[in-house]
C-alpha cells in the first residue's frame, strides 16, 4: 500500500475460485495468491518465495518472484 499501487484485501476463505470470481465482479484487476508452494510447503520446491498473479481481464495467471512483485505490478498498473 505504500506505493499508492492499490488497495490490499486478505481473502482468506479457502476456496480460491469463489475469491476470483468476488474480485472479478468488483473489479479487482490483479489477484496475488499465497499458497503453499509459496511457503515451501508445497510439491514443487522451485515454487518458493513466488506468487501466483491472476490477471482479471485475460484470466492469465503468473509466476512471479516476491522480490519482484513490485516492480511487476507497477509496470502492470501503469
């Protein structure tokens, strides 16, 4: 929020394609998710320290880099 990108909301309720489909229709234009590949937790260790990017208007969805994240998201956004 600092760099006056955007909004935050934690969407924490379990069924990630419910919490699309509510930033979808308010118009969220990124979704940034967490999950356990982030965190190592997962199946694919190569995952961790990134994020999943969903892009609302194609419904691309990205891997990117946490360190990076920033940089992504304001290129995105401009």
């Amino acid at each position: 929020q600092k760099l006056g990108l955007a909004r935050i909301l934690l969407e924490d309720s379990g069924n990630i394609g419910k919490a699309y489909r509510r930033h979808d229709e308010v118009g969220t234009p990124y979704c940034v998710t967490v999950d356990f590949d982030t965190v190592g937790k997962g199946d694919d260790a190569t995952l961790t320290g990134t994020v999943t990017v969903r892009d609302r208007d194609t419904l691309a969805q990205e891997r990117v880099k946490i360190s990076e994240l920033t940089a992504y998201l304001q290129a995105k956004l401009k």
